[in-house]
C-alpha cells in the first residue's frame, strides 16, 4: 500500500516550457493556473493537479517533492505558494542533490522528526526524466518509480499505482 507519493515539479506537477522555475525572475504573478515571472515566462498546473492533491490528502496518503533547482531563493516554494498547494507537502526538497538521496532525506526526516515509520516499497515517486527515476530505483529499492512519458503520460494517472 501507498503511504507516500514524491513528486518532481518542473514539467511533472507543471509544465515549465523549457525552463528551471529558478530562471524565473520576480516578480511572479498568479494568473489563474498559471504564473507569470517578469518577462513573460510561464507556467501553467497541469489539469487534475489540485484534485489528485486532494485525492491523496483524503486518503491519508503523505505528499512530499523533490525538485532540482536553486534552494535559496526557492522558487518552487514560492509556486506552489501562489497556486495555494504548499500545504500539501511535507519536507520538500529543493536543491541539486541526487534524487535518490532526496528521497531518502525526506523518509529519515519523517521518521525522526514524526515518528512516521515508511519503507520504500511504500512510496510511489514520478519524475519526467528516466534518470531520476533509475536514481530511485537505486536508492530505495521496491519503490514504485514512474517516468512521466513511458509509465504514464499524465501526472493524475498515478491514482492506478495507489
């Protein structure tokens, strides 16, 4: 059973036209389900994102992320902030390290600050780049990594690994 689903951001809980969120530069501007940075760079949350947050939440299920882009200043944060969806995430990892390893933080980190016991088999993680989901699969084996693209060609389609 899920207890856990990790999430990337850039083009897996949004679609970031080419572009790191970090590149983004302020001020950034909520226009319905899109954001706007000061030269016109966009991106847009992907349809049926809110609701399989929700979904998730409803069904107990932990949310958390990790994403390769700049911690300080954390644009990501700042995103999900905007589009009102920071709440559901728990530890996120902002930085350049090893996926893998990100995931690995964000399970110790569950267990020593809340007690919160997760065991890789127990995590679903989806990421548009095969090789952060390989990185993964190495890290934590028995997790059940999906590439965005080959596994599932949309992020809600994930509710079929639940």
């Amino acid at each position: 059973m899920i207890k856990l689903v990790i999430f990337d951001a850039d083009e897996t809980l949004w679609a970031s036209y080419g572009y790191w969120v970090s590149l983004f530069v302020p001020p950034l501007k909520r226009v319905n389900d899109e954001i706007i940075d000061s030269e016109g760079k966009r991106i847009t949350l992907f349809t049926g994102l809110r609701e399989l947050l929700e979904t998730l939440k409803d069904k107990g299920v932990l949310i958390s992320l990790v994403s390769l882009n700049d911690s300080e200043p954390n644009r990501v944060m700042e995103c999900l902030e905007l589009f009102g969806l920071n709440h559901y995430f728990i530890y996120p990892q902002v930085n350049w390290n090893d996926k893998g390893q990100n995931i690995k933080n964000i399970l110790e980190l569950l267990e020593k600050n809340d007690g919160i016991i997760i065991n890789c088999k127990e995590v679903l993680f989806v990421d548009d780049h095969l090789s952060n989901v390989e990185k993964a699969n190495n890290a934590c084996p028995g997790i059940v990594a999906l590439h965005l693209g080959s596994d599932i060609s949309k992020v809600t389609e994930i509710k079929n690994f639940l």
